[in-house]
C-alpha cells in the first residue's frame, strides 16, 4: 500500500529581504515517507527545521524544491504544487495539525474551538459538541472551562484543548509537534493512549517529542533532522 | 467542495484614473463559502479594487464575472443597471468602515434592517420587524433598541447594524472595507468574531479590504497583497502571513506590533 | 387697438408647444416626471405657477375653467387665478365642478365625480416623493428608474413603529400603473381613492421644480401600504355643519375664543349643491 505521505527531495530556505535580501536556508533534501498506522517521530537540536517540516507539510510554509505526496481516499495530491483551496480541503478532510501554541479566537469558548473541525466536516453542532465535551473531559479539562474562551486558560490547559481539537476528527494524517510538553504524567498518558489509539485506527502519525519516555511510547521509526538540516 | 464553481471570477482588472494607475491586472476566483482578505497600505489600490469589483466605477480593461443564482456566469459589464441592482440589494452585502455610507442615520434599525427586505418586496410590517428584531439579536444589538437611529449607537454597534442590514436578505457574497477600522480593539475582537461565525454558519463568501493583517489572519482563508495597484503575492492566509516571499510582504508582516 | 399686449392665456405659442409636449409624454409614461423649461410667470413660486402653466397650455376659447384652493372657489389663490385666465384667455369660469372642463387645484380633488370630459390640473410644490428621504436627485432617479421603492416603505415602516399607524395624512404616495411611484401633491389621503379610476386625465404640474406629470384617464393608482397595515383613507369625525354630509372631507372653522369650532365641507362647491337640493326639496311644504 502506498504511504499516506511520501516528501522526497524537498528543500526550503528564507530569503530575508529586509536584511539584504539574504539567504538563511532551513533545510535540503528532505526525504521520508510515514505509512498508515504508523508514527515517525522527527529527533533532532533546536534549530534543525523539524517544527519547519511540520509547517511544510501543512502548507504553511512553502517549498522551494521536491515533492510532498499525500494519498488518501484514492486521491493523490502534491502539496508542493497544489493550489491554496486543495490544501484547505486537505486540512479541512485528511491533515490534522496540533501545532505547539493554540491560536484561537477571542471569544470563541473551548467548546466550539474543539468542536470546529467536526463542523466543518459536515457534523451537527450539538452532536461536535458532545463529542468534544467527551474528548476535553478524557483530558482532563474541567468542564467549568468548556464555555470560556482558551486564551485565558494556563499553558497546559490550552495545549490540551489543541491537542482535543486535532485529535477528535478522524485525521488520516497526524503532524504534532511537542504535544506533551507543558503536560503532567498523569495528562501525558491520556496522550499517549490517545496517539496510539488513533495509530490503531489508521492514522499516519508525524511526531515531534523532546520527551524520550513519551517517544518511545508512540514511535514506530525514528527520523533524524539532522540529516537534512541545511544549517549541520 | 473542490469542484465546485467560483462565484466571483475576476480577470485583468485594470483601472486608471488620468495618469493614475488605479489598479493594474488583478485576477483571481472567490469560491462559495471562501473569504479573501485584500491586504495593503493606504493608497495600495485595494479600495479602488472593490469599488471597481462591485461596480461603483467602471474598468478600463478586464472582466469580472458573478455566478448568479441560476447557475449561470455573467460577466458584470453585460448586465442591465436594474440587474445589477438586484444583486447589491439581495445577493451582496456591504459592510463599511464609514457606518454612515452603509446605514440612513435619521432612520431606526428596524427601518436600515427593513429597507432590504421592503426593495425585495416585503409588504408585511409585522415580519419585516420580528425579521429585524431576529438580526438585531443575532448581531448582539439589544432588541429594545429597533426604534433608535444609528447615530445614538455607539460605533461597534454601527457596524453590527450594518452587518444586519446585508445579511437580512440572505445574500451570498459580503464585501467589507476596514469593517473594523476606528473602533477600540475589545469592539474590534467582538466584531471579527461575530463576522467569523456569520461567514461560517451561512457559508458566505467574503472579499475582505483591511491594512490589519490580525484582521486577514482570523477572517480569511486566503490573502491577496497589493502594493502600488497591484496583486504582488497572494496565497493561504498562513503561508502568505508566516513564509512571505515579497520584500512588501515582510516589510508589512514585520511591521505587526506584537499583541 | 387691441386690449390684450399678450398672446391668449398669458404664454407665447412657442412655450406652450413645449408645456403640451411634456404633457403628451408624461401621459404616455403614467407617473413619470417629465422635465419642462417652466417659465416665469407673473406671481411668485408657491402660487402655483406650475399648475398655472399646464392650464394655459391646454385651455382653448371654449373650455370652463374652475379654480379651487383647499376645496374652496373663493380663496385669494383660487380668486387671483381664475381672474388671471378670465383676463388672459377670456375664457369663461364657474364654481361649478360639474360645469368646469379644466379644474385648476391645490390640496384637494373635488367631491363630485369627474368625467371623461374633465381634466383636472394640480399645483404641485415638491414632485419627488423620496426628495424627504433621499436629498440626491440623482439617486432618486436612478431609484425611479430601477423601480427600487424599498426606502418609500421605510417611511411607512417608521411611521407605524414610531407612531403606531401610519401617521402619513397628505401628499400619500401611490403606485401608478404599477410603475412609478408618485407623489400626488399635498392633497389629504382622503383623496387619494378618486385618483385611481378617474375618468378625468389628471395633470400635475410644478413650476418652481420644473416637473410635469400626468395620470391618463382610468389608471390603476394603488396607495402604498402594508399587508397587515393596510392603506385607510380618514376624515374628522362628524357631519358638516352646513349641508349636513358625513362622507366628505371637512374643515375645522373655529368659531369663537372660547373653543367654539364647527366642521363644514372643505368642497365648497359640493357642500353649496347639497344645500340647494335640500332646500328645493323641503320648498313644496312652505
């Protein structure tokens, strides 16, 4: 069966303009390939482009070279080449992202932040609602919080809601990135026992964890951001 | 949804104004339920490019074209006046940075809101006022204000009038200039959210004219820059705003105050 | 030597060629105001000058002209005017709405039923019924010319959620021909069902806002309204104290200072026809 995501020769760099117009490049020949029911977790020094790969993948950041091919549902797309309304249908449909900040919208309460993407795929109000009061309760988020908007709450509080919010649509494709930094033990194992679960459902899973205990729990292979860091 | 038709589709807009270059160029398609944001410094032209969009000033060269309701794709120039005022009063709506170009101050909100449905002939007092109490609830107005002019009303509650006013007839295509330019960032925040939810929960398209990037990241799903008249880069909100490729780009980004 | 220095009823035939070619295309476009080159006349805007024009453009040696201010033959208006045209035109003059082939009006529409061989001129002040609500004329035109009517139901609409009803009483717009709305110069409400189905062309005529508008004979002319607030014509309560009618649209004379005040017939001509046929009536038993 064909991987979920194959990046092949993909290169990326900044080029500074208001500095002169200088080159900083990030990365070079980025090449692996993540299959269904499977977690890659991306190792490697600060610095070294692994929340960049994130970023690429999810179409934040541009290429400036290679390919980056998700199959899913018989459809195959380069997200390199595709145009910005595919990439919204992907992030919409297929990509789940649980990036390191939450970024939410003032006023919008917790509830509907995780509820969102649910609504978005076609699912009733109430029905995303229950289900995301379900998965914020899984981890741990007191329901007194469920109402109030997420940019009052505490670091860890708000990671869990982002991590609620990427986690409850059936993603085919997972990219995290430190989802368990600013997490407890006791919250870090719903984690893990969430991750997996979603490996067993299928999901392609692309992890960033500093923490080895948590890596080993989720991580098929392993990719080493050093060799296709621009900057080693 | 990825096969779907563009509602609005825009090619080689050209506009000038003497030896002014108004705009020059400007292509794109807006797709049912996507919002734009047109970003850029005053004077960029992008004003200008929504005036010309929606036909307040005549182009001097290119096409922009509408899906009407019948499916069918008509390039704006070739509709009559009366055709093109059906649109703007039931099938587009205008949100203004200036309340008083979008609102008639002497007249109460129930009489703004009632304007749109009493043009697409709505003769029944008693559900033109439940339909305008209805929007004044769902723009968070309180409803005992349906007799008080827009001048008593403060400038956020102006611009959630005028949200009203355009949504009331159901229409598919809002156009907004600075919708929250002049307004205390607390009003500004409750505004944007409001419009958000709007565009989400009916599926609205959005052309959206802001020098706020803030207000482009939270609203638009994709982002045009213009510089000097011009579309200079343009893409998915976040690639746009986090990995700009124009010089203009990351002037702009990097000149963002942080929050 | 001839009495009269000037050409028959006032104008010069060039001017009323003009006046008549606006009256011949406001009749063909129901509603429509059609500009015309007013022209000076000998009393100020606000006398009807407008009025005075559409009648020396039509009036020919035969025709009997009326004249009535607020229903009445004898006002200073409706005097000076119809002494005007008895000067000018030589043309004979009555009170008598029956016997009038032109009738000269501000503010009313008489009680007794036109016929087809009538026509009835108003003086009208201000011609667009939006100018209120919308100062711009050229976005009221371009309003006429899209038929886009909404902001005339806004007026309606806030007078009803400001007074409860609407409040509108005179110069109330109507829908002629189902085309063009119009303002039917500042003749009460009361009078606005004679408009419509007349048998009697009605020409409106404004000198100072250089209009022309026109109703042929039998047009459908539909008081704006709501569903559930429909058009009601109104008159005050009560009978004329004169005649003794309960079905036409009274004055208010106040008859004392010490809060006397009776209602009679602001029709004059109608209200003096109802007494002498109830007087020639009670005569046998004197």
């Amino acid at each position: 069966m064909k991987p979920v995501l194959e990046i092949s020769g993909v290169s990326k760099s900044f080029t500074m303009h208001l500095q002169g117009g200088v080159s900083l490049p990030v990365m070079a020949d980025v090449t692996f390939d993540v299959r269904a029911g499977e977690c890659v977790a991306i190792v490697g020094p600060s610095g070294a482009g692994k929340s960049s790969v994130l970023k690429m993948i999810y179409g934040s950041y541009g290429c400036d070279s290679g390919r980056i091919v998700v199959t899913h549902g018989g459809e195959i797309t380069d997200l390199v080449q595709a145009p910005p309304r595919q990439i919204l249908a992907l992030r919409r449909e297929t990509i789940g992202y649980v990036s390191q900040f939450l970024r939410a919208v003032p006023r919008v309460p917790a509830l509907d932040v995780v509820a969102e993407p649910l609504v978005a795929l076609g699912a009733a109000r109430e029905e995303a609602r229950d289900r995301a009061a379900a998965m914020l309760t899984r981890l741990n988020v007191p329901q007194r919080l469920f109402g109030l908007p997420p940019a009052t709450f505490s670091g860890g509080e708000q990671q869990r809601v982002n991590i609620a919010r990427g986690l409850l649509p059936d993603y085919a494709l997972l990219l995290l990135d430190e989802p368990t930094a600013s997490l407890d033990a006791k919250n870090r194992a719903v984690v893990v026992d969430l991750i997996n679960a979603r490996k067993r459902g299928g999901a392609a899973i692309i992890a960033i964890v500093h923490d080895e205990d948590v890596r080993d729990a989720i991580a098929d292979r392993i990719v080493d951001a050093a060799h296709f860091s621009a900057a080693a | 949804m990825t096969d779907d038709a563009p509602l609005l589709s825009v090619r080689g807009v050209t506009k000038w104004y003497g030896r002014r270059l108004g705009c020059r160029d400007v292509g794109f398609d807006l797709y049912p339920g996507e919002v734009i944001a047109i970003v850029g410094e005053s004077g960029s032209g992008k004003s200008t490019l929504l005036r010309l969009l929606t036909r307040q000033a005549d182009i001097d060269a290119g096409t922009v074209s509408y899906r009407m309701r019948d499916g069918s794709l008509r390039d704006l120039s070739a509709l009559t006046d009366a055709e093109r005022a059906v649109l703007r009063r039931t099938d587009w709506g205008f949100v203004h940075q200036d309340a008083s170009f979008g609102l008639r101050m002497s007249v109460s909100a129930g009489g703004n809101i009632g304007e749109r449905l009493m043009s697409a002939g709505a003769r029944h007092y008693g559900d033109i006022r439940a339909e305008a109490a209805r929007w004044l609830a769902r723009v968070e107005i309180d409803q005992a204000r349906i007799d008080d002019t827009p001048d008593t009303f403060s400038g956020g509650m102006r611009q959630r009038l005028q949200i009203a006013c355009s949504l009331v007839t159901g229409p598919r295509l809002i156009f907004m200039d600075e919708p929250t330019g002049g307004l205390d960032v607390s009003v500004q925040a409750r505004i944007l959210d409001l419009l958000r939810g709007l565009v989400v929960d009916l599926g609205l398209s959005a052309l959206i004219v802001t020098h706020d990037l803030g207000v482009a990241r939270l609203l638009s799903h994709r982002i045009m820059v213009m510089k000097a008249g011009e579309v200079i880069e343009s893409g998915l909100t976040d690639r746009v705003l986090d990995d700009p490729r124009e010089p203009y780009t990351q002037l702009l980004v990097s000149s963002i105050l942080p929050a | 030597m001839s009495a009269a220095s000037y050409n028959f009823a006032y104008l010069d035939e060039q001017s009323k060629r003009m006046i008549r070619r606006a009256i011949l295309k406001a009749i063909a476009i129901p509603g429509y105001q059609v500009p015309f080159a007013s022209r000076e006349m000998p009393m100020p805007y606000g006398w009807g000058t407008g009025g005075i024009q559409v009648t020396a453009a039509i009036l020919g040696p035969d025709d009997v002209l009326k004249v009535i201010d607020q229903g009445s033959d004898d006002t200073t208006n409706a005097v000076s005017i119809r002494a005007f045209f008895a000067k000018v035109a030589d043309v004979k003059t009555t009170t008598a709405t029956a016997d009038a082939t032109v009738i000269q009006t501000r503010h009313r529409v008489p009680e007794t039923p036109l016929s087809d061989r009538q026509i009835l001129v108003y003086q009208v002040p201000i011609p667009e019924p939006l100018r209120f609500l919308e100062p711009r004329e050229t976005e009221t035109r371009r309003l006429h010319a899209l038929a886009d009517y909404g902001l005339m139901h806004v007026k309606l609409y806030e007078d009803i959620a400001h007074h409860g009803h609407i409040a509108t009483a005179y110069a109330y717009p109507v829908m002629v021909a189902g085309r063009y709305l119009m303002d039917p110069s500042p003749v009460p409400k009361f009078d606005n069902p004679k408009i419509g189905g007349c048998a009697a062309l009605q020409l409106f005529g404004a000198g100072r806002e250089k209009r022309i508008y026109a109703i042929p004979p039998y047009t459908r002319v539909v008081s704006l309204d709501f569903a559930d607030y429909p058009f009601e014509r109104y008159r005050q309560q009560g009978t004329c104290a004169l005649c003794g009618a309960d079905d036409t649209f009274l004055d208010e004379v106040v008859t004392d200072d010490k809060g006397g005040r009776m209602f009679i017939c602001s029709d004059s001509d109608y209200c003096e026809k109802r007494r002498e046929t109830a007087s020639a009536k009670e005569r046998p038993h004197d």
